[in-house]
C-alpha cells in the first residue's frame, strides 16, 4: 500500500489532527457527537472512566475543522493553519 501524502508530503509529518480540552468535553452526556460525526475513525473513547481521545490524529483530512461544529461545549480544537502550512511548504522545499 502506498504512503499516504498530502501535497507530496507524508501525512505522519502534518501536525494536523484535534485537540481536546478535558476542562470543557463532557463526553455530550454520554454519546459522543464527535466521535458520531466523523467518519475517518479519528476519535475513540477508552479507559474507566470514560474519556474521549484522538486515536488516529493521522486520519485526520488535513484542515478539516467540521467535528468542531457539533461539539457544543466548543472542546475541540485545531492547531494554526498558516502554521501548518508553513510546515508542508518547508517539507516541500519551498
Ligand atoms: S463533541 Fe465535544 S463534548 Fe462531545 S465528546 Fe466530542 S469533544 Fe467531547
Ligand atoms: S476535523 Fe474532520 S476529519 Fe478531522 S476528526 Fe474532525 S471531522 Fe474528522
């Protein structure tokens, strides 16, 4: 299977992928909206208690933001794009 790349780069060398506040995530009750809405198996929830956690950052697409929208406590965060992007365009050598 070929490496998966997202503008020539690797995708594991693309810090991009959610963040989640504990302070703030409730696990919405207890049936995750996250977790329900993304379909590229990013998010899991594991351990006793239950906690929600970024399982797979790398399939994360690249500076997709959508979960974000369902969370209402606003839990989820992104890293900067402009910082990201400077990122891949340092990998690609320009
Ligand atoms: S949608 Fe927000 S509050 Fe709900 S489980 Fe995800 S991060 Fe936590
Ligand atoms: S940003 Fe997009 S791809 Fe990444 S976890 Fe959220 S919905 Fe899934």
């Amino acid at each position: 299977m070929s490496e998966q790349t997202y503008m020539g780069v690797p995708r594991k060398e693309i810090p991009w992928s959610p963040e989640i506040d504990y302070a703030k995530c409730d696990l919405c009750g207890s049936d995750p909206q996250c977790l329900r809405f993304c379909p590229h198996d990013v998010f899991s929830i594991e351990g006793d208690p239950k906690k929600l956690i970024v399982k797979n950052p790398e399939n994360c697409v690249v500076f997709c933001r959508s979960c974000r929208k369902v969370c209402t406590p606003d839990a989820l965060g992104f890293p900067s794009k402009q910082k990201v992007l400077r990122i891949i365009k340092s990998k690609r050598g320009f």
